[in-house]
C-alpha cells in the first residue's frame, strides 16, 4: 500500500535534497507535495491529505511545532516526523508532548529518511489492518442488532415475550421502542405474477418505499416480515394522535405503492394498546382489517396466540446441535426439532419469516462465537428476504435449512481442525526442543497445549498416526543415528545427547527400533 508524504522545509537546498534524493516509492510512498514553512503549507496539506508530514522544527511565520500542534488537532491520525538541528531537550520535550513520531537531527542523508519511513509505514498498515478489522467488527455488529431488532418486534407481534425481558432485550439492543401506547399497522402486498412466483425486484422496491415512508416517521419501527406482509410498530404517548399517526401512515403507504407501483396492497390498522406485551392485540386487529379487505389471506384463521403456540423452536437444541451435532443426523434432527414449525410456516408467512430468523439469528451467533464472520458462512443473511421468497413446501424448507446448519458445521469442524493441528504442530514443536530431556513426559507437553494427558494422547495419536511415545523415540533414536554418522562420540555420549541417561536401556531401544545396536550402526558404510 502506497502513503502520501509532505514536506516542510524553509531551506531550499535542504528541501530539494530531500525531495529528490529519496527513493519514495521504494519506501512505500508517494511525494505529494512541499512547502517553506507551516502557514504555507497547512491549507496544502488540508487539500492533499497526506499520511506523513515531515516538517523542519525552525522555520518563519509558523513553526514545525505550532504546524504539529494544528495538524495533530485538525488530523490526529497524521504520522509527524520533526528534523532539527538544536540537540536540546526542550525542542525534543515539546515534540514528544505533541505525540511526532519521530525527532531526527540535522544533518540527516536519504538513507536514513528511508529506514524511519519504512518504520513508519510498517505502523500505517498496522493502524489500517486494525481500522478495517475494527470496521468488520462493527458490521457484524449492526448485522447481528439488526437480526436481533428484527426477531424481538416479530415476539413482540406474536405475543411470545414477557414484559421484563421485553424491556430488557431493548435495552441491550438499542431497540427505543418503550412508549406509553403502542399500534401494529399490517401491510399485505399482493406480487405473485402469473407463474405464482414474486417479483422479486417490485417487492425490494415495496419494501424500500415503506421503509422510506416509517423512517419520516418518529416513534415507527418498520420490520420486513415476510414475502407479502410487511409490519409497522407505532408508539406514541396520547393514544388519539397515535391512532391518527397510524391511520395517516396507513393510507399514506397504500396510496403510494398503488400509485408508484402499480400493485395491490391491503393495509390494516390495529387497535391502540397501553402494554408492550398486548402489541399482539393490535396485531390481531390489523389483522382481522386486512382480512376484510382480502379475505384470501392465508393467516385468516390464526390468532396471535396461535401463532404463539406454534414457534415452540427449542433453541436450545438448536445450539446443541451446532456444537456437537453431524450432518448424518440432520434427519432426525428436523423431524424432532424443526418440522413441527416447519409446517406450520407454510400456513403463515410471519411464522416463516421468525422461524428462519430465530434459527439464523442461533447459527450467527455461534459462528461469532468462534470467531467467525456470519456473512462469510452464512450468505443468506444479506438478505432474508430474498432467500425466503419462494420456499413454500416442507422439501424447499427443509433443503434451506440443511445448506444453512451444513455450512455452519463445516465452518465448525474446519475451525475445529485447524486448532488440533495448530495444537500438535505445538506439541512438535515443544517435543523437538526438549527431546534431549530424559524426563519429558506425555503430561508435561500435554500442559503446554492446555489439554489433560489422556485428551492430548488421544488427540495427538488421531492427528499424527503414532502415539506421544513412538514419536519421541522415533526422534530421539533419529538424533542418535546422526551423531553416530558424523561423529566420533562414545555410544554412552550419544545416548545422553539423544535424550537416555542409561547407556544400556538406549543401546536395546536403538537395537529395537534399527535391528543393530548402535557401535554396529556406526559401521556401516553412509549412503
């Protein structure tokens, strides 16, 4: 990665002694431009931006300290690098106060611009690879808040929440939802084309346009529920301005994607409610207004507190699974677990939409939890939406499902591999420099990993093919045919090198393990 650097100099000859005899991009830097002194410089170097300035410490009108001052408040991330030619500690003191990476004395050759650039450029990719894991970090944050928002107004909606845990989920999500009354406004768009699948495309665009039009709104959280239905929570403190709020918003939203995309929609306002928990009666009675203005909607016949009783996900099983289950068992697993709402999503959109989010949301956080990144296991949680929009039969379910918790396992199982071969190229590691050691044994290497003896015998023997103690002697005795090839040691030095501290017991292990005992070993003509 190339940085830009700004030069600051008030002696020419030093300045184009630098500019010049510098090889920038062999440092990893591109010059981008000069200047006599700190007032003429700052307005160019607030116009180029540079990464580095290198300025003079004395120079007229404004100084390199006054310029480092200004620079470090105006751009704090800026490297300073402070050339003098005063050798006293108040210049160097008031440098360091002002936080200059680097305080060289006059005179300075290109060389030695060069080492404290490349120094410089080493902490430049340093502070850039931590700013974009930083920024990784954050989006899988907003990501995981985001699921997290998105399932706790649809447990809101299906009544599946208690009071406390309710306020104390919107807490810790950010979630300012708390309000005196509460209202659910229902929207059903209606986007099957003639072959019954969605347009996909027009129904992106519904759902932007409703978003656009709650986001005007303060006090309205929009969630996308569903392939057709679409839902607004309101809240507010006077329960007739909430129901006006809602009523307007209501025909707003109809008016304009009828008009703007030439497309059917019911809306349903529900009725005001006072409790957070009772946000499902509103939602049962929007419910029951889009109902009469389409009554072919498939979720006529369930209530609220059926769509309740039907999302029994044991999450915990869910979790369990991730952590030790095998794909071979997944069969089982979604009869048990996962077909009981599997088929009940097929009657209802809003229970497709939250069970898919709820198992999501379980499998996102367990790869967090490991270190993962979601979006790289799972895709389809960019967009939810899109993945739901046509799986509409228990075979289409349960095939989403199984690429969604394979990916997981084998992110699982690759993470899982990787640590016991890290932990036995460890072990090598530790064995290599230690095999000289009479006294090393299975439980002191075992420590070293962190794992009990018989975990790390087990281990270690799966990974490598030979058990702990037919590798040490497999490297011992290997050490000992060396120094008997290329050396004139006593067979008892030998052993005590190769890890032995009995002659005897070394010379019937070498035997064992080569056919000859070590003095006829050392007979033999090398190859």
């Amino acid at each position: 990665m190339s940085y830009k650097v700004f030069l600051v100099e008030d002696e020419i000859v030093a300045r184009e002694g630098i500019r010049d005899n510098v090889d920038w991009k062999a440092a990893g830097f591109e010059f981008c431009g000069e200047a006599p002194d700190g007032e003429i410089a700052l307005p160019l170097i607030e116009k180029v931006q540079p990464d580095v300035i290198i300025t003079d410490i004395k120079m007229p009108f404004m100084d390199g300290l006054q310029l480092s001052k200004v620079i470090r408040e105006q751009m704090p991330w800026v490297k300073i690098i402070i050339l003098s030619g005063h050798d006293e500690f108040e210049y160097a003191q008031a440098a360091i106060k002002l936080g200059v990476t680097e305080y060289l004395l006059k005179p300075i050759n290109s060389a030695e611009i060069r080492n404290v650039l490349q120094a410089v450029a080493v902490a430049l990719d340093q502070e850039s690879e931590e700013r974009e894991t930083l920024k990784q970090l954050q989006i899988q944050i907003k990501d995981i808040l985001s699921l997290q928002r998105e399932r706790l107004l649809l447990q809101l909606v299906v009544g599946g929440v208690s009071s406390s845990e309710a306020i104390e989920q919107c807490r810790q999500i950010g979630l300012d939802i708390i309000a005196q009354h509460y209202l659910v406004i229902l929207i059903k768009v209606h986007l099957y084309e003639e072959s019954g699948r969605v347009d996909v495309a027009q129904y992106h665009e519904v759902q932007q346009l409703v978003a656009n039009l709650v986001n005007m709104h303060s006090g309205a959280f929009f969630t996308q529920k569903s392939v057709e239905e679409l839902l607004v929570v309101m809240n507010g403190e006077d329960p007739e301005e909430l129901r006006q709020d809602g009523q307007f918003l209501a025909n707003l939203i109809q008016q304009d994607i009828e008009a703007g995309m030439g497309c059917a929609v019911s809306v349903g306002v529900g009725s005001v409610q006072q409790r957070l928990t009772d946000i499902f009666l509103s939602f049962a009675a929007a419910l029951t207004a889009v109902n009469k203005s389409h009554p072919a909607i498939r979720d006529a016949e369930l209530s609220p507190h059926n769509l309740a009783n039907m999302l029994e996900l044991d999450q915990t099983a869910v979790e369990q699974y991730l952590k030790s289950g095998l794909m071979s068992e997944f069969d089982s697993f979604f009869e048990e677990q996962l077909q009981p709402v599997s088929e009940a999503s097929l009657h209802s959109n809003l229970i497709k939409h939250y069970f898919f989010v709820d198992v999501i949301l379980t499998a996102v956080q367990f790869i967090t939890d490991l270190g993962g990144e979601p979006r790289d296991v799972i895709p389809a949680m960019d967009n939810i939406e899109g993945f739901l929009v046509n799986i509409q039969t228990i075979a289409q379910i349960k095939q989403s499902l199984y690429d969604l918790f394979a990916a997981t396992l084998t992110f699982r199982n690759n993470l899982a591999q990787y640590e016991k071969t890290k932990l036995i190229f460890q072990a090598k590691d530790f064995i290599d420099a230690h095999y000289t050691d009479p006294n090393l044994l299975l439980n002191e290497v075992a420590a070293t990993v962190n794992l009990s003896p018989s975990h790390f015998s087990v281990v270690f023997g799966r990974e490598t093919g030979e058990s702990f103690k037919d590798y040490l002697t497999r490297i011992r005795i290997e050490r000992a045919k060396e120094l008997l090839r290329t050396t004139n040691m006593k067979c008892s030095e030998v052993a005590y090198q190769s890890g032995y501290n009995d002659p005897h017991y070394f010379s019937y292990v070498f035997r064992k393990n080569t056919g000859l005992p070590p003095h006829q070993f050392r007979q033999l003509p090398q190859t």
